[in-house]
C-alpha cells in the first residue's frame, strides 16, 4: 500500500478523498485543521488538527510513511501551504497544490480589489453604511474598528467570543447559496456593499453576481502568492497527477 495525505478544508478535497480511495493500493489519509464544528464527512481516513509548524509536518510524514502529499487546502490558507511545500522538499516526496482558479471580474462588477483584509476595511466606501462580511469568521477583528457602520457577518460556525466585531448581526450558515436567495439577503438587509475573498468556486459565487444584478461593490481580497510546485486547477486534474505518480510508483 502507498501512501496520500491530502490536506484539506475545503469541497475540492472531499471529493478528491472519495475518487482517490477507488484507486487500487492507495490509502487515502486527509487532514483537516479542525477549524469546523461540524465538518463535512470525508472518505478515508482523517487526522484532525495542525502539525505543529513545518518541523511538525516533516515528522508526521516520515512516521506515516507518506509517499504522496496533495495540498487541497483553501487558496486563503497560505500558511499550511507554506508548510507543506518546506515540508515535502524535505522529506523529498512528490507535492500537488489543487488550486481552483480565482473568480475573474465582469465588465459589469464594481470590484474594489485590495491586498489584504486590513486594505479592504479602508477601501469600503464612506457611502455604503451596510456591509455584507462574507469572509468566514476568523479574520473579523480589523472590522471591529467599523463602528459607525451596521456589519451583516454570515459565517458556518460563530466567531470566537474573544474577537471584537462590529455593530451588526450574525447569520450562520453554510453554503451553496442560489443567486435567489443571495438577492433576497442582500435587499432584506438593504446592504449596500459586500466585502469577500477570492475564493473561487461556484459554492459562494452567486453572491457576486448578486451584487452585479443589485449594482453593488464587492471589496474584493486578493490572494497571496503561492508557493512554487505542481499545481491544478481541479479534482480532475488531481487525479490525473496522482495516477500518474501511482504508476510510477509501481
Ligand atoms: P492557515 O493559516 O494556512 O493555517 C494555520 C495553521 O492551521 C497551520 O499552520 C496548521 O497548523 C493548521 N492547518 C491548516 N490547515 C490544516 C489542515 N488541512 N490539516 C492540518 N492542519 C492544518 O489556514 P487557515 O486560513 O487558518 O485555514 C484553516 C483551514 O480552513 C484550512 O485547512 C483551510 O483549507 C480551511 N479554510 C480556510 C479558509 C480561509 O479563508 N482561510 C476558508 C475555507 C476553509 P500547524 O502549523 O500546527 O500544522
């Protein structure tokens, strides 16, 4: 038996897990930060919680032998990636970064793009008293300097009741959200500009063309640089490599 440790969080690496478990001889392990209350159910087997650091991560590949490492973190999770591109060199097994692409701006969005979250709660128009946080719940403390402003926060699980937020509401849920109801959100809370991440991906995409059909602008948070490596845009092409390296392997 082979080896694949897939790090994940994300849908991509669902679905990654359940298509690599049908290839003969591999075991499919997939790690997961444990950020998530309820995370969704994974094929395989899963290790929950972080490494401790790079150093962390090469010993646990070297214990459990892992012979293929599958990055399919969120394209925002620039510090386990990081890790996993030092720790993969080190210990001298194959890398793949399972990266979806970015979502492109329209001729018709009013994106506002900015570098960092910090940047986009500067760049949020004086004008737009109403703000729509979409960015999950971890990164919410900069907004708290927003206090003359109402902040709608939807998130999966509550943020930590350390972080100081916003006046505003939250909302818990979890996506896929049809554009119908993303419409419906926005013109029930009379919100007047969204800010999100690039994320990518159709599951939080209808939100962007919601604010495209309602005119509003969507601060927009860049992604970081990437480290350098193999990389696919999909479960596809995940799939592919991994085919590929599991022959080679044999
Ligand atoms: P991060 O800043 O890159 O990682 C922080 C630390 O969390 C890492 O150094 C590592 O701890 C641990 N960690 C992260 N992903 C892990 C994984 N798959 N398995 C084991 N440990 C992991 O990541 P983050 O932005 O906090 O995101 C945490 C998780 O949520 C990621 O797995 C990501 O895929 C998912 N997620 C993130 C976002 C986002 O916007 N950032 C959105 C959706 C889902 P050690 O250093 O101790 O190993």
């Amino acid at each position: 038996m082979k080896r694949l440790l897939i790090l994940g969080g994300t849908g991509d690496a669902v679905k990654l897990a359940s298509q690599a478990m049908s290839l003969p001889g591999l075991e499919v392990i997939t790690t997961l930060a444990g950020r998530t209350r309820e995370p969704k159910a994974v094929a395989g087997a899963v290790r929950i919680g972080g490494f401790g650091g790079e150093a962390g991560l090469v010993e646990y590949l070297q214990t459990e032998n892992i012979d293929l490492l599958i990055d399919a973190t969120h394209p925002f999770a620039a510090q386990i990636s990081g890790n996993a591109a030092g720790a993969a060199t080190k210990v001298g097994i194959p890398r793949l970064m399972l990266i979806r692409p970015g979502w492109e701006r329209l001729p018709s969005d009013n994106w506002i793009e900015v570098e960092s979250i910090e940047g986009a709660v500067t760049a949020i128009p004086a004008t737009a008293e109403r703000i729509f946080l979409t960015i999950g719940r971890q990164q919410l403390a900069p907004f708290a300097l927003l206090t003359d402003r109402w902040c709608l926060i939807r998130s999966i699980d509550p943020p930590d009741s350390s972080i100081p937020l916003p006046p505003g509401k939250l909302l818990l849920d979890r996506g896929p959200f049809s554009l119908e109801q993303e419409c419906q959100l926005l013109r029930d809370y009379q919100i007047q500009a969204i800010v999100s991440k690039n994320s990518g991906g159709d599951a939080t995409y209808a939100k962007i063309i919601a604010a495209r059909e309602l005119g509003l602008p969507v601060i927009m948070v860049q992604r970081s640089i990437v480290p350098d490596g193999d990389r696919v845009r999909d479960v596809l092409g995940a799939m592919k490599w991994l085919e590929e390296r599991v022959t080679i392997i044999w």
